[in-house]
C-alpha cells in the first residue's frame, strides 16, 4: 500500500463515525446549492497494471508542445528487482502519448539510486526532467533527481533524515537562474521539533545550478512541521508554502497546518496558522498557487462545513486575510481536496477530491470529484469518478492546457487496475 493510501485511509475513517446522521441534511442542501454540471467527457488515456509500465500515479502531469503528458508512478517498474521488494518495484517515470501509449522512460533501482516518488515532474526549457522520492538514495531517506532527454537519470542529491530534511514528498520548482527549489517532510532541526516528532520537523532546501545544497529553513512545529507541498516563488524571489502540520499546537495536538513566507535571505514569516475553532480549514496538503495580483489558493483536507470537516478551498491576500471560498461537505460536491489548484484567465478555479461525488461508490464515501470554482464562489461539479475503469481517488490536481482541456492522474480504482491517466474535455 502506498504511503499516499495510507494517509488518505486514516483521513477517511476519521470522517465516516461522525457523518451518518448528518447526510439526510447535507444532501438535501446539496439539491439546492450545488450548480448542474455541463456536458463533460472524460477519456481514459492510459491505466496502469503495476507491472512493468508502473503504479499508483499520484502526482500532477506535465504536457509538452507535441501534447505528450509526462508523470511519475509510486511503484511498478522494474518488479523482478530483489533491491525493490518484488513484485512491487521502486516507481517510474513515464510517458503518455495523445492516443494513450505509454512508455517508461526510467525505473527507480532503490538506493543507493533513488525510489517511490510521490511527487510530480519539472521541466526545464532543455527538456529535462527534475524530481524528488521518498525514499532511495546513500542512507534511504529520499533524494533529488535529474532525467536529461536521453533517459539518464542523476542523483543529484541524496537525504540524510538528519539537518538536512528527510522524505521529500514536493514538486521542485526552478528559478530563473536554473536553482531549485523543494521541501522535506522531516529532518531538519532534530533537536528542537516542538511538536513530539524526534525526527525533525522538515525542511525548505535549496540546490544550486552548479548542485550545491543547502537548507534555507528548518522548521520547528510553531512555525510548521511536516510541509508535504511544492513551493510557490513570486517575482521578488520570495518563497510560499504550505506546511500540514504545526502551528497552533494545541490544535490537534501537533498543530493543524501554516502558511508560510520564506524572502531570499532566508527569513520566515508565518502568514497564517490553521486551528480547528469555527469553520475554517485544517490539514494543508496541496501546493499553492499565486495570481497577478499576489493572493494564495489553496485547499485543506479537513474542516470547513460543521457538519462534515471535509476541506475547504481558502484564499490569502497580500495583507494575510484568508477568506474560505467553498467547504466541501462530502457529498456531490465531493471532499478531502488534496491537490494543486489551477486557474485559468477568467479566475475560475479548478481541482479535485478524494472523497465524493457518487456516494454509493467506495462504500458510501464516494470516488472523488474533479471541480470547477468560480469567482462568485458557486461550484460545478465537472466529472464524478465511478471506482471503475475511469478512476477513483485523484490525488494529484490537474493540468490545464489552452483550450481548457484538463488532465490528471487517480492512484488506483476499485476494479483491477493501479491508476489512470485522464483527460476532462469541457
């Protein structure tokens, strides 16, 4: 079972004890509130085996110009490898043509080499490919990697779960100077973690473009702990991130989540701490993104709606307000949003939940939703994923391109597949 699973499980049976009475209410709520959705089709691309073409996608896509779509998977690959507990395999990065075929383009071997990689690809102008695992690498603690055009892959830094971070779990992002950028889970200040953990409460680490690497910031529970997300950078080289713990401390016991702010010489500032009181969100898991104008988007997995908790979507001005744009409440609308938002020109938002949507999937607690969020804060519900050959569960958020098809990937389904590769024509 995947680490991703496991999280989203334990996420789940919290919710389940304290819904069954209020579903009656939310439903009859959800008739009034929730907008029809329009006309959408969704066309399976590619789903995976778990064999040698991979499995459990459960990362964001990148697309090229030729419209070729690009991710990693969590396992599969090379599934005979003694080093990658056969027959699992230690993950891949793969290809998706237009017509949905797929090709392999590298299996992760496990350390010293890296292995299972949670997060999602980068692509600089050159056609590289940047990346983190959560594990592999000299002490198993996860790494950095680089995959130039010809399929070489270079570890370009390895994890100690020390000072240095630990369990990256983040999307890197690129400077204009070709630097990179990135966040761990642990490690970090290992000595001073005020939230309980021994193990450090993350990092923000930095690798140059000549492969230096440093940390710029080590959290210490009050101002964050266990930052799963990517990074955001604005013009001024400012960094903004997400972490899913810390904080407030007596929220939840180790803190329900930040919002953080790290400026080029390294200072952090805490823009805003999520706590349980009202009907705010908790638990901050996705990346955010950032406007023209500086606000942040972003969503977390829990709180919102009394009712249900099951995640809201949030914005933050520049002045450090956050106003809560829609609290999902497990039904139609679906709920447990993890991912990336996307915006397009008009402001729309757009994402996916892990929960939702056809309730009488999964048990009751649906297959999750792919979602549209205007600006006046109403909701469209875009494609209810069945648990069948279309997927079930998107983790990973979407990619848009410029006729406003969207693209995305689900880690596995209810049937006998291990994940999909979709596309959402509007």
């Amino acid at each position: 079972m995947s680490i991703a699973h496991l999280r989203r499980e334990q996420a789940t049976a919290i919710h389940v004890t304290n819904r069954i009475l209020a579903f009656a209410v939310v439903l009859l709520l959800l008739s009034l509130a929730i907008q029809p959705a329009r006309a959408q089709t969704l066309k399976v691309l590619y789903n995976f085996s778990n064999g040698t073409d991979g499995g459990i996608p459960n990362s964001i896509l990148v697309r090229d110009q030729a419209g070729n779509l690009y991710g990693t998977t969590e396992e599969g690959g090379d599934i005979n490898s003694s080093n990658c507990n056969p027959p699992q395999g230690c993950g891949t990065v793969f290809k998706v043509t237009a017509r949905g075929k797929e090709t392999v383009i590298y299996d992760f071997k496990n350390n010293p080499d890296a292995a299972y990689p949670g997060a999602g690809l980068s692509r600089d102008s050159a056609g590289n490919f940047y990346g983190t695992t959560f594990l592999g690498g000299t002490s198993n603690m996860g790494t950095v990697y680089k995959l130039d055009k010809t399929g070489k892959e270079t570890v370009l830094y390895s994890f100690t779960g020390g000072h240095d971070g630990g369990n990256p779990f983040s999307t890197v992002i690129f400077d204009p100077q070709g630097n990179l950028y990135g966040t761990t889970e642990i490690g970090g200040d290992t000595a001073g973690c005020r939230i309980g953990d021994m193990n450090g409460c993350g990092v923000v680490f930095k690798i140059s473009a000549s492969g230096k690497f440093s940390v710029l910031h080590r959290f210490n529970g009050y101002d964050g702990a266990d930052p799963e997300a990517g990074l955001v950078r604005d013009e001024a080289g400012n960094l903004y991130g997400t972490t899913f713990a810390g904080g407030i401390t007596s929220c939840h016991n180790g803190g329900c989540g930040t919002v953080f702010k790290l400026d080029p010489a390294g200072k952090e500032t805490v823009l805003l701490k999520f706590n349980v009181p009202g009907t705010g969100g908790i638990f901050p898991s996705g990346p955010l993104i950032r406007d023209a104008a500086g606000n942040l988007y972003g969503t977390t997995e829990w709180g919102g709606d009394l009712s249900c908790g099951c995640g809201t979507v949030f914005k933050l001005d520049k002045t450090g307000k956050e106003t809560v744009l829609y609290k999902f409440k497990l039904g139609a609308d679906g709920g447990l949003p993890n991912g990336p938002l996307v915006q397009d020109a008009a402001g729309n938002l757009y994402g996916t939940t892990y929960l939702g949507g056809i309730l009488s999937c999964n048990g009751g607690d649906g297959c999750g939703v792919i979602f549209k969020l205007d600006t006046a804060g109403k909701i469209t519900t875009l494609y209810k994923f069945k648990g069948e050959t279309d997927g079930a569960h998107p983790n990973g958020g979407l990619l848009r391109d410029s006729a406003g098809n969207l693209y995305g990937t689900t880690p596995g389904n209810l049937g006998s597949t291990w994940g999909s590769v979709f596309e959402l024509k509007p």
